[in-house]
C-alpha cells in the first residue's frame, strides 16, 4: 500500500505514438512474378516525415484506497490510453506509475481471455495471472459463474461467445478474483440494462470493501451514480480533477459560452402576433449570468412585444437537466385561462422568480415559449436556449448534512419544512 493510503500515483505520465512516415511498398504475388522477368523498377517510399500524436500529455493524479473515480472525456482524449497503461497492456513514453495492489482489468470485449479456452479455463487462467492459487480460484468459482448467468457454456470454448457473453464472464472475472485496483472501461456498455444495473451494484460494493475503481465511460448518469470523485481529460491533458458533479459539469459545458442574457435584434423568433425581443438569467446582483450558489435565488425574465390587441400571453418555461431530462415547466399563469388578462398591443416583461435551496447543484438548461389562449396559439419556441450552473459549497448548505461532502441525488434540493411529532 502506498503512503497516505494512495494505491494509484501517476506522475507526468505521457503516451506518444507516430503518424505516417516512410512505409515500404508491399509487392502482391502478381508484381513478383512480372520483375522476374523485367527489368527492376525502382520503387519510391513515402518521404513524409512521422508525425508525433501525444495520446496523454503530462498527466498527474493520486487515487485513495476505496475511492471510486469517474474517468470521462470525448472520444480520443486518452481514456482508454490511459487505462491501458495502468493495466500494463502499453508502457508510456515518459512519466511514471506506481500501483499498489492487484489490478483487475475489463477493457475491451475479449481481453486477456483465450478463445480456445473453455469459460471455466478462463477463469483459472485470470485468476492465475493476478497470482491466485487454484484453491483461491476454486473459491470463487461458483460465484463468479452464477455472476456471469452463462453457466450451460462454462465448458464452451470463448470463441463460440457472443460479445455480451464474454463481456459478463468478463466482469463476473474481473470484479470476484479479489483484486485491489479494478479498472473497468465503457465495454459494459454491450451489456443489457439489467447486466448494467448489475455491474454498477457489484462496483459499489469492491468500493465499500476498500478497494479502488476507475471507470470509464460517456453514460454520465452511471459515472454520477456511482462515483464521488471524476477526471477529465481533453485531447491527452488533464482538464480537471474533483468532484463528480464538477467534473461532469465542466466536460457538458466545455463547449458552453455564454453570459445569461440573449438579445434578439435582426430575426426575432415569434409570429405577426408576438415575438420574442430577449431573455435574460438574472443572479443576486442584479446582473445577467449563468452561475449561482445552491442557496441563492435568481431570475428568469422574458421580455416580448405584442402586435395585436386581446392577446392572453401564455409565457412559460421549459427546464431539463443535464442528461436531457425535463425538470419542471412553469408559466406565467394561474393555469386558469378566463382569469388571464387581455392585454393591449406593446413590450412586456414577465419575470419567474427561482428560489434557492430549490434546485440541486448541477447545470440546467431553459426553453423559452410564448404562446396565447383562446384562441391556443404557440407564438414562438426555443428550448434549451440558456443555460445555469447551480454550484455547492459545501459549507453552510441548509439542504446538506454538517460533515457529509457527496453527492446528494436528484434534480431539486428543496427546504422543506419538517416536524418531529410524537
């Protein structure tokens, strides 16, 4: 075990590989046999230098014991690379990193099994490599098999597996065999719903048991569900290293520039009726912006003109989280038509007041709506238009337990009154 109960030190690790460069030419069996009996031709090999491609770059982290760690990134920021040092599969170019513990590994469809091998010689032959006696292995035997649900192919050579077959023995192997350290990437995403809720059970209790998880994958619901702590990589670098829900944030919103306010000035979006002209996110300050504390309200106005007198407006908002799931709808309305003001033609602004301690922490998204009633009209509709991250400090947070830093699930966090009867 490493000092400070570190099981995985990764110091300035970097990964290169070259592109390109000279190539000889292949000659097929038909160019053979023409140069037999032909003069030789000299043949020209490519002159274009190699190319350098840094698939990790200066990497640097530490993970505790029994910490369960998010690894995430767009497709070619180095995740895979990444995990396939840290299994020995690749040795990197320059850095180090020191494990402390057996490494239990599930990287892609098939790996470290024998497809000659029967399911059950497989299974003796992993445990074998990460050093297990047979008496060990012959302990776990039965759990890993029932695991795994392919018990009528135990004896069948891998061969004949299909993808999500090897990919349950896989996991059942790499999750039973008692290692320190497993390192799961997004393969479990060949298996069914059910084998998943199944793998993120079995991951959460190797972590309760004082082991460490390193999981990849572009589900953020299950990197949420399951892990405390997240790493973001961006095209071989560290982007950041945090909480989950930070990180998780930070990769959704790496391509989100904005400043909580847009102002509509050569296209307005609407009708001959209604347009809207701006919308706006205000915070405590009064000012437009896209982040605020959990305990902190804010504001989200529309401001609209109307081309025709009698319209009943019917503003109202659209709010999804993060994963595309929709929050809540709100409107500008006591939801009863006939008591809706007719309102005459001119520039209005309707304002709908969020409180804080209401929405959990994390970054949500809002569609803006104009429409009308009697009769039904929709004037205009832009969904996911603006964007807000609700942050958590941790400290002082009525909807928070004193001494609890997690995660705390679901989209609202709301202050709700309690009483103690009885």
């Amino acid at each position: 075990m490493g000092s400070d109960n570190i099981t995985i030190s990764v110091r300035g690790l970097g990964k290169k590989y070259a592109i390109g460069g000279p190539r000889e030419k292949y000659l097929t069996f038909r160019d053979a046999i023409v140069s037999s009996v032909k003069a030789p031709v000299r043949r020209l090999s490519s002159r274009e230098p190699p190319q350098e491609f840094w698939a990790l770059k200066d990497i640097s982290f530490n993970v505790e014991q029994g910490e369960v760690v998010g690894i995430i990134g767009r497709n070619g920021a180095g995740k895979s690379t990444l995990l396939k040092i840290l299994s020995r599969i690749t040795t990197p170019t320059e850095g180090t990193v020191d494990l402390y513990g057996r490494v239990g590994s599930l990287l892609e469809v098939g790996t470290g099994f024998h497809p000659e091998l029967t399911g059950r010689e497989n299974i003796f032959l992993s445990g074998s490599i990460l050093g297990m006696k047979r008496s060990e292995i012959d302990a776990k035997l039965d759990d890993i098999v029932k695991f795994s649900e392919i018990e009528k192919f135990l004896d069948t050579p891998a061969k004949r597996y299909s993808s999500g077959m090897y990919v349950r023995l896989a996991f059942a192997v790499a999750a039973h065999l008692d290692p320190e350290i497993l390192l799961v990437d997004e393969v479990l995403a060949v298996g069914d719903a059910a084998f998943q809720k199944k793998c993120l059970g079995k991951m959460g209790e190797v972590a309760k048991e004082g082991r460490t998880v390193l999981f990849v994958s572009h589900n953020m619901t299950m990197i949420s569900s399951l892990c405390r702590k997240g790493i973001l990589l961006n095209e071989g670098n560290l982007q950041f290293e945090g909480p989950v829900e930070d990180a998780i944030n930070t990769y959704l919103n790496s391509d989100q520039i904005g400043s909580g306010e847009i102002v509509f000035r050569d296209r307005l979006p609407g009708d001959e009726n209604a347009v809207l002209r701006s919308v706006r996110i205000v915070g405590p300050d009064g000012k437009p912006t896209v982040n605020v504390e959990i305990n902190q309200s804010f504001c989200i106005e529309m401001e609209y003109e109307l081309h025709r007198d009698g319209l009943r407006v019917y503003p109202n908002l659209h709010v999804k989280d993060s994963y595309g799931q929709y929050v809540f709808v709100t409107a500008d309305s006591e939801m009863d038509s006939t008591s809706m003001k007719k309102l005459k033609t001119g520039r209005y602004c309707s304002r709908c007041v969020i409180p804080g301690n209401f929405l959990n922490s994390g970054t949500y998204y809002i569609g803006f709506a104009l429409g009308s009633v009697f009769p039904l009209a929709i004037h205009s509709f832009l969904p996911d238009l603006l964007f807000i991250t609700i942050h958590d400090p941790i400290v002082g947070i009525p909807t928070r337990l004193e001494g609890y830093s997690g995660p705390v699930p679901g989209s609202v966090r709301p202050l709700l009154k309690w009483e103690l009867v009885g």
